[in-house]
C-alpha cells in the first residue's frame, strides 16, 4: 500500500495531517523545537494569551496524578503585543508555517481586545483558538463555556475582530455541552476543540489543605481520555457537520484513532508532552503506521466511523 493520505480539513483550512499541540503544553514559541519538528505537525498551538501579560497563579502549579497530572498555572503569559513582537517571528523563522494563536479573558471586552491585537499578525496564524474555559467576570463566577449564550457572545465578538478562522475550546465540565457547541458555531466558530480539563483537586493530607497554590486545578492525562471520547462523541452527534479538534489523554496513535472514530477531524497532543516532549511526533509516525497497517487510505475516511 502506497503512504496513506494524512490531510484533513477543519473548515476552511486544510491541514497535512491531524495533529496538533495542544494548548498550554508546548509552551509559546520553540521550546519543543529541540526534541521534534514541529513544522511537521498539522498546526502548532501555542499557550492561551491575554491582552496583557499574566503572572499566573502561586507555586506548587503541577502535580503529578494517577494516570495523569493536575495543574493550576493560572494561564500565566507574556500578552499578546509582547508574544507577537517577540517570540511568534521566531516561530516563523523556524518555519512553522501554520500556528494556532489561543487566548483567554475574564471579560467579553478582554476577549475581543486580545482578538483586536492579534487583527494584524502574519499569514502563517492560521486561526485563532478562543480558550472560553475560564472564570466569568462578566456574568458570574462560572465558567464562559458553562454559559451557551455568553460563549456566543464572545465568539462573535472574536470573530468580527480578525479575519481568519475562529475555534472555541471548550469545557467537559458541564451537561450544556451540545448545546454550547451549537451556540458558537451559530455565531461564527469554524470549528469546536473538544475538550479542556476536568475540574479537580488535590489534597495534601499533612498539611491539611489543597496541594497546589491555586487551589483546585484542572486534570488532564489518560484519566480524562474517556471523557473526551464521549464529549466528541456526543458533539458528534448532536452536530453532523461541525468540525471537531479533538483532545484529552492522547499518548498513542491508538488514543488518536478513537477521537476520530467518535468524529474529531484532527487531534492535539497535550499531557503526554510533559513526559516525553516528543509525543506529537510519535503520535503522528504511529498514526502513518496504524494507516497502513488498517489499510486505511485516507484517514479523513475514518471521521465518525464510530456512528455507524
């Protein structure tokens, strides 16, 4: 069998294969360039950035859990006037030539100016994720992707500031998920990623309090993979035609697979970066062999597969 057909589409952007970077794990620019090529990789996502830089949440911020790990870092960053002027050229210099921008905001107008600066970046962001798994100021202490008509309104308010694709990240911490799903498509999300962390915590029994410096923390690893699966799974469902990036506890090409079967167009590498920086890499090359060896084609082909 001739080398399998690895492109997806994911909207209006084609892609040589499925896998991506997931936000948070690879850091803003090349910190993973040492250990793989990741303009190889189907999209490289960087670290959610705000407006304005972001200290971030105290120390400890990570801590290992069974079958995975729990981190409250606090989406700590440079801004995005400092990331496009300082560390996005390097990116570009090394010929990474289809990066995601994520970002985050405590407001819709936090939203829509971290949307606004990035109105003017080069042709090689290809999209911008919009991370709407963080706590509301706007309209209560909830989280945005918690809430179908807020996360529409900061969707549409992305969407009409820059003029490149617009995905919405979203939580598995809530029973709205369809329904959130659908809302931000309606209002101008080109596609879902699908899904951000499990809300968690971890409590340090001698000294009698919770482990990490910001409290609670969000899980995410292997343990989670289930979660995704069905969060895809059911986006799927509720959303024939809705292009998914799907994400939670991918370690293996196997783990890749199954997102797509339960309808994911392409996938990103998170967690299991943090144990070997090489993971988006390895999950590619596995995803090239399980093709072959499945005599799978196109692995487009397998989008849903799991739906009958």
């Amino acid at each position: 069998m001739t080398d399998p057909d690895l492109s997806v589409r994911i909207g209006s952007i084609e892609l040589p294969n499925p896998v991506m970077t997931a936000s948070g794990t690879a850091g803003h620019s090349t910190e993973l360039a040492p250990y793989l090529n990741i303009a190889a990789l189907g999209a490289f996502v960087v670290k959610s950035l705000s407006v304005m830089p972001w200290d971030g949440n105290p120390a400890p911020r990570v801590h290992e859990t069974p079958a995975g790990m729990i981190n409250s870092v606090g989406l700590q960053g440079p801004g995005v006037e400092s990331w496009c002027r300082d560390e996005l050229p390097v990116l570009v210099g090394a010929n990474v030539q289809r990066v995601v921008a994520s970002i985050w905001g405590r407001t819709v107008e936090e939203y829509r100016a971290a949307a606004v600066a990035l109105a003017d970046v080069p042709a090689e962001v290809i999209a911008i994720e919009v991370n709407l798994s963080c706590p509301n100021l706007d309209g209560g202490r909830h989280l945005f992707a918690h809430d179908a008509e807020l996360s529409a309104t900061v969707i549409g308010q992305v969407v009409d500031s820059v003029q490149r694709p617009v995905w919405a990240k979203l939580s598995p911490n809530t029973d709205r998920l369809a329904d959130v799903a659908g809302a931000v498509a309606g209002a101008g999300a080109e596609a879902v990623t699908l899904v951000n962390t499990l809300l968690g915590m971890v409590i340090d029994t001698e000294e009698r309090r919770p482990l990490l410096g910001g409290g609670g923390g969000g899980l995410s690893g292997p343990a989670m993979h289930p979660v995704a699966v069905r969060a895809v799974y059911d986006c799927r469902a509720a959303h024939p035609d809705l292009p998914i990036i799907g994400v939670g506890g991918i370690g293996t090409a196997r783990d890749a697979v199954e997102l797509m079967l339960a309808g994911a167009n392409a996938v990103q590498v998170g967690t299991a970066s943090f144990a070997d920086p090489r993971a988006p890499a390895t999950v590619l090359e596995g995803l090239r062999d399980w093709c072959a060896q499945h005599e799978v084609r196109r692995i487009s082909s397998l989008v849903g597969g799991a739906h009958g």
